[in-house]
C-alpha cells in the first residue's frame, strides 16, 4: 500500500470533503470511531479494506444522516426496521435490512444485505450532512485490535494509510452499536450494545439474541449470520482474564498484570497490578475498556484481569467484548 499523508482536522467540512473526493476518513461517533467512504465510490470503499487488512467477508454498516436516504439503500423496509428505527434512531444501533442491488457487493461482502445506521454524535452527524451521500464505514482500528474510542486511537492505526482523521471528543458509549436482524421471521440481535435486548423487547417482544448453532461433531458454527463474529475481535495482544470476586486472578511470577473492573482489588493485590482502573459504573467501564486495553499494550502487559458485571442491560454487550477478547487464542 502506497502511505498517505494524513490530515488531521477539527472541520466536519474539510472531512467531508476527503469522501467526496474518493478518499477515507475517520469521524468520531458516540459509539467508536469509523472509517468512512463513499457508499457509492467502488474505489473508495476497496481501500477501506485494504486500509484495515480486513477480510472482504466482512459486510460495511452504512451510516446516514437523514432518514430520506435509506431509500437509496433499499427498496424494503421489514415492519420491524420500521419500528427500531422509529424508536431508536439516531442512535447506537444498526438495522439490517434488503440491500438494493445497486450497491455495491463490497459493502455488503456479497450478501444481500445492508447495515444502516443514523449516529447521534453530533460531529457525526455534521460530518454526514456535509458529505450528503451515505457513508460505509466500519471501526476505524486496523482488524483485530480493539475499537478505537479516541482520535489517537485511530492515529495510532492508521495514521499515514487514509487521508483524514476528524478530531472530536472520546466516544461516549465506547462499543460497537448494537445490530439487529430484520429480515428473518423476527428480529435478531446479532451485536449486543447500548440498545439493549430489554429496549429492544419491551418495542419488538419477539426480538431474540443471535446464538451460534453448533453442527454435531464439531465446535464450529453451522451458519454464521454476522461474518465480523467468526473473527477475531476487540483483542488487545496481551492474554485477557476474566475474574469475580468468587474466581479472583491466580498470580505467575513474573508476568506482568493489569485489572479493570469495579470493585477495588484487595490492598496487597493492587500493588501486584502494573495497571489498575476501578469503574464507577457499568457504563463507565464499556465506555474505557478499549483504551485500558490498548494502554496495556503500550506498558507490555501481559495479563489483563477483567472483572465480570451481571449481563443484562449494556453489562450484556460488556461481557460479550470482554468473552470475545478473552478467548482470542
Ligand atoms: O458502532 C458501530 O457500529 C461502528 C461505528 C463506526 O458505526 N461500526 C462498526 O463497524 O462497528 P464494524 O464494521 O467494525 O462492525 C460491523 C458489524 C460486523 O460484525 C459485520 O459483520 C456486521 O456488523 N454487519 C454489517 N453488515 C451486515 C450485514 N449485511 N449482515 C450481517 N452483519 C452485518
Ligand atoms: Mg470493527
């Protein structure tokens, strides 16, 4: 990949300005920073993959700023798109819905299919305004480390490989939206967030959580609805524990150990951690667990112990990242 020299700008404009000119640029969202091109530039949207070393399996969410232009992403929106959107947009949350054959196979990685968004930040939105056309956009990370919740974050992927990085505030949820399946039979959600399965039903009661089948002899999926879920994810390069206070960390000599979660560590535990965040909330602790994951990486940590939270409500999609990370070998 040839490098770019990347703009580093503060203007939703001068942003806005690099997607209309068939180049990538990152904005910040409440959820996670993403990775914009121009839905309808083929060139635009190649280098979103070749930018992230992303599999080209991997479908894009397009994001939007007006609700008028979900008609130029598909020709049918199922009752209960309808409904979430109605409830739930702008907000951190994705609908997938029928895709318009007009649009390109690489977004949707083939399926027939298409994620749309509508963010609430808003940066994001101006940003979106200002381009006009929908935006396809993924996590700005490079593949497989965790979600960027900072402007630095993205800097420190992808700086010299896309055009422009928006500048704007961390990210106030600090995961990925939630997304949800409207082309079955009910709704089904493949990526928990922050629209909770409980919001979800207490709209759509016959909205259930996307499980992997298993086939009979083996422990791999049957089907994999999501294709991002069969790959590895949110993981920080060190080994990622997860601990209670019924299951606390066992110690090796010698290793290098960090600890998120909410409850203080014990005294003498807290001075064998190298890294040590107490959240005072469960939303405290979703919106820093990336940027703790990637400072750990910076200080070569090499265990990080996660404290689990009940998993309901945005605890749910908590668990499923930290799991996620935690299984990565
Ligand atoms: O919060 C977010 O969703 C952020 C911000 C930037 O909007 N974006 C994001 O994109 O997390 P990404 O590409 O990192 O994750 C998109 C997820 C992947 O797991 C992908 O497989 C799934 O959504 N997805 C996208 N389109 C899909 C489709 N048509 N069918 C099934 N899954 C889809
Ligand atoms: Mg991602």
């Amino acid at each position: 990949m040839k490098p770019v020299t990347t703009i580093f700008t503060r203007s939703a404009r001068t942003a806005a300005r690099c997607i209309l000119s068939d180049e990538l640029a990152a904005f910040p969202t409440e959820t996670v920073y993403g990775l914009g091109a121009n839905v309808f530039s083929e060139q635009a949207l190649k280098k979103i993959f070749e930018a992230k070393g992303r599999p080209a399996d991997n479908p894009l969410i397009v994001h939007i700023s007006r609700l008028d232009q979900i008609g130029l992403l598909t020709l049918r929106i199922p009752k209960s798109a309808r409904k979430i959107i109605d409830t739930f947009f702008p907000g951190p949350i994705t609908v997938i819905v029928p895709k318009r054959k007009e649009i390109s196979k690489l977004v949707s990685a083939g399926l027939d299919t298409i994620g749309i968004r509508m963010p609430k930040h808003e940066t994001a939105q101006e940003f979106l305004r200002e381009c006009g056309v929908p935006v396809a956009a993924p996590s700005a990370n490079l593949s497989g480390t965790p979600s960027p919740t900072s402007w630095m974050n993205v800097r420190d992927d992808l700086n010299g490989k896309i055009r422009c990085i928006l500048k704007g505030r961390t990210t106030d949820v600090g995961l990925e939206s939630t997304v949800v399946d409207c082309t079955g039979r009910r709704p089904l959600v493949l990526r928990t967030g922050a629209v909770t399965l409980e919001a979800l039903q207490s709209v759509l009661p016959e909205t259930r959580l996307y499980t992997k089948k298993k086939t009979r002899n083996s422990h791999e999926p049957a089907a994999v609805k999501s294709p991002g879920m069969k790959y590895r994810h949110y993981s920080p390069k060190a080994h990622v524990v997860i601990v209670s206070v019924k299951k606390p960390p066992r110690w090796v000599p010698g290793v290098a150990a960090a600890y998120i979660g909410l409850t203080p560590p014990k005294e003498h535990d807290a001075t064998r951690f190298a890294q040590v965040l107490v959240c005072h909330s469960v939303d405290e602790y979703a919106r820093r667990v990336f940027s703790f994951f990637r400072r750990c990486d910076k200080k070569h940590i090499q265990v990080i112990c996660c404290e689990q939270v009940a998993p309901d409500g945005l605890g749910r999609a908590l668990m499923d990242r930290i799991t996620r990370a935690a299984h990565h070998d």
